[in-house]
C-alpha cells in the first residue's frame, strides 16, 4: 500500500479544496472576462455610430469643422453638467433625426462624453432620457446653442 488511510483522506480533501479553489477562480475570471467583453462591445459600438453619424461635421475628434458643426469640447463639459444643455446634446438636428435607436443614441452621447469630452463625471445618458427629449426639435441651433453658452458660463 502506498499510503495509510489517513493520509490518502488528507490528501484527497487537499485535492477536492485546490480543485474547488480553481473552479472558483476560472468561473470568475470568465463572469470577468465577459463583461468586460460586452463594455467592450458596446463602447466600440457606440464608437463606430459616433464615426458613422457625427464624424462627417464634428470630425472623429469632435472637435467640429470650420464653418460647419462646433467643437463639442469646448463647452461639452458645462452642457453636460446643466439639464438644458443635455437635452441640447439630445435634441439637435444630427441627433434628433438620426436613425439611431434611443439607446444607440444614449451610447453615443456617452461616448462623446467620455471619450471625446473626457468628462468621466458625467451623468449617463440613458434610453429613456433620449426618449423624453428626442421627439423635440430645436429650430435654431446655433441661436439656442449660443443662448446656452451665455448661460452656462456665467
């Protein structure tokens, strides 16, 4: 016999432990591993709405184009600190018409956020916030967006 009772007992109990141990941590490493996958997804999905539906007049860097659309960091972090100035984010012709669904939209206004405005404080927008403000269109941008910025600034 190559071992006693006893120590084969010790030894299978130790065996059982470090095996439940790794199936602990393989389950939660891949729980991990696929959420981070989906945050992946969706930021790279958000990314390319926002390179498909708003690069073309903000430029991929949202810094807008001259003569045509505004840099959105210039005061992307104060519209999106007032109620106002993210229903402005939501409402605006690119936004309000575009073929985004409300959460897609939602997405992309958290990306530019985030990364374009790199405002990570910002509250999120969320599918239902869209869905409020959506439906209203501004008829003069740039005079409500100027409007905003007076007001914001003070």
């Amino acid at each position: 016999m190559c071992c006693s009772k006893e120590s084969c007992a010790i030894f299978g109990w130790h065996f059982l432990t470090r095996m439940v141990k790794c199936s602990i941590l393989l389950v939660t490493t891949t729980i991990f591993l696929m959420q981070a996958t989906g945050v992946l997804a969706q930021s790279n999905s958000a990314r390319i709405n926002y390179l498909l539906n708003c690069q073309g007049c903000h430029s991929a860097d949202g810094k807008g184009s001259a003569g045509g659309a505004p840099d959105m960091t210039l005061y992307g972090k104060e519209f999106l600190q007032s109620a106002p100035g993210r229903r402005f984010f939501i409402q605006v012709p690119g936004s309000s018409n575009s073929s985004l669904s409300n959460l897609e939209l939602a997405d992309v206004l958290n990306f530019i956020a985030s990364e374009l405005i790199q405002y990570n404080e910002a509250i999120q927008f969320t599918e239902t916030e869209v869905e409020q403000y959506r439906g209203t269109k501004i008829s003069n941008v740039v005079e409500t967006r100027n409007q905003l910025i007076l007001e914001l600034v003070r």
